[in-house]
C-alpha cells in the first residue's frame, strides 16, 4: 500500500524493477593452489543475482529503520522504490 501510494504504480511492478536493478552481474572467486590466492572475475547465475538483490534489499532498509523513526514497512518501501 505504501508504494502504491507514494509512485502510483503497481507494487508487485516496483518489487520486480528493484530486484532487477539491484542484482549484481559479476562477483569474484578466490582462485590458486599452493598458498597463493588471486580475486578471478565470474558471471553470477540468475537464482543467485535474485538472492542476493533480496539480501542487499532487506539489509538496506534494516540499517536504515535502525535508530530511526521510520517503520520497517516504510523503511522497505523506500528502498523498493529508490533500486
């Protein structure tokens, strides 16, 4: 309700543009044997780009709710919408 108050739009279309935006396409490996360790480039796979936009999604609005007199629900969808 908070979204759609706020951008006039269909929530479930807000959630789905955020966790688009917000997913990261590369991440890095440790790769090397032998005690010698170097950061090597990859492709993420689409299932784990999803979870992880959700992990930074949730994190971002409990920091921002923490200490504040935001609620989490308006905490949430501001970071919904902002993504």
């Amino acid at each position: 309700e908070i979204i759609h108050l706020l951008t006039d739009q269909n929530p479930v279309q807000v959630v789905v543009d955020a966790i688009i935006n917000s997913g990261p396409r590369e991440d890095s490996t440790r790769v090397g044997g032998a005690g010698v360790v170097r950061r090597q480039a990859v492709d993420m796979s689409p299932f784990r780009r999803v979870n992880y936009a959700l992990y930074l999604i949730a994190t971002g609005a409990r920091e921002a709710s923490f200490r504040n007199l935001k609620t989490m629900a308006e905490c949430l969808a501001e970071e919904l919408i902002n993504a």
